[in-house]
C-alpha cells in the first residue's frame, strides 16, 4: 500500500512540478496565453502581413529625402528604443526624457498599386500617433481626448481598435470600427506607409494589406 501511495505521490509531485516550471518560464519571457494566440494570427485571405510579430523586418528609419537611415533588419528594438517589437505586437514606446517627441517609421516597401490596409490599434490615455499613406497622415490616437475624431461611438478606450483603409486612384477612405474618419483623403501616387510616435504609448497588430487592380 505505501509503495502504491508512493508513485502517486510521486506522479502528483511530477505533474506539479512542471506546471509551476511552465508558468514561471512564462512570468520571465511574458508570454501568455494570450500572447500565444496573437502569435498564431494570420492575415485574411489575399492580404499579406506588413509585421512578423516578433521583429521590425521591412521596417526603417528614413531621412527627409526619403533616403533609408537604418534598416531594422534583424532588430526587435530600433537604435533609439521608440519602435519594438514583441508578442505579436508592435509598440511605438513613450519618448525618453520628454512629453512628446516625434519620430516616424517607415515600410522599405512602396506601394504604387490600389490597396486596403488593415491594423489593429490600442492607444494609452491621451496617445497621439499616426498612420503614414503613402506619405499623407491619418491620425491614429486616443480619439476621444486627444480628438481630432471625438464623436466617434464605436471606438472602445485603452483597447483594441480596427483601422480599415482603402485606397483607389490615389484617394483614401478611411474608417475605425465601421466608422468614417476620412472619405476621400488625397494621396501620393506612391509613397511607403508608416506610423509616427509622439505622445503616449501606442500599440500596433495584424498589419495586413491586399493590393487592388
């Protein structure tokens, strides 16, 4: 009978063991469960990712001419530490020593062809960012205190967000949640995208976009 207790024992202690080791190695690295399901994400179908999830591949610093300044090959945090990447997200940091700072990152890609892009945002309270097309800026921030969209009524706060824009013939119609915040915003025949970091911490997922004949 002991020896019976004993393997139970034993077994339980085993089980146990392994259960605290699994979630003290998921305390160190931050990886959750949901982290994990972010990580398995896959960009609908005919769209194609912009961002890996876990590095800032096809991503860059450029100058005002448009010149490539660093290439983020390779890195998970730019040279300045305002761009990261990690779980499945893609996180415009807070600037150092300052209220607001802007800086901007660019795709290495252009994007001469019709297209619609989609991304997921969550902005910290008061966040002001942006979303760069081809160049022109769509703002992309914590609408409803820092505007300039306020009357917006399915933007959820501090959560999840869904910016879908579709560009045709060099004109942008942009929309959050289902709603319009530009109907016919002018681009650049050509041009990368980007997202600028100012104030606040903003974060960026499922970066997809599908070109258009």
């Amino acid at each position: 009978m002991k020896t019976k207790w004993s393997s139970i024992t034993s077994i339980f202690m085993m089980i146990a063991g392994f259960i605290l080791i699994n979630l003290q190695t998921s305390a160190q690295t931050g990886v959750s469960e949901s982290n994990l399901k972010k990580d398995t994400w896959k960009p609908e179908a005919g769209f194609e990712s912009l961002f890996d999830g876990s590095t800032l591949n096809g991503w860059c610093y450029r100058n005002k001419e448009g010149k490539v300044t660093e290439d983020f090959k390779g890195k998970t945090v730019s040279s300045d530490g305002r761009y990261s990447a990690a779980n499945g997200i893609l996180v415009v940091n807070y600037p150092v020593g300052a209220e607001r700072k802007i800086q901007e990152s660019w795709t290495l890609r252009e994007f001469p062809k019709n297209f619609v892009l989609k991304i997921e945002f969550r902005a910290s309270k008061n966040a002001d960012s942006g979303i760069f097309l081809r160049k022109e800026q769509l703002q992309c921030r914590d609408y409803l205190v820092a505007g300039p969209y306020t009357d917006l009524k399915n933007y959820r706060p501090q959560d999840w967000n869904v910016i879908t824009v579709t560009v045709k013939d060099n004109i942008a119609h942009c929309e959050c949640n289902g709603e319009v915040l530009e109907n016919a915003l002018m681009l650049p025949a050509t041009g990368p995208l980007g997202l600028e970091g100012d104030r606040g911490q903003m974060e960026y997922r499922h970066i997809q976009i599908k070109e258009l004949p």
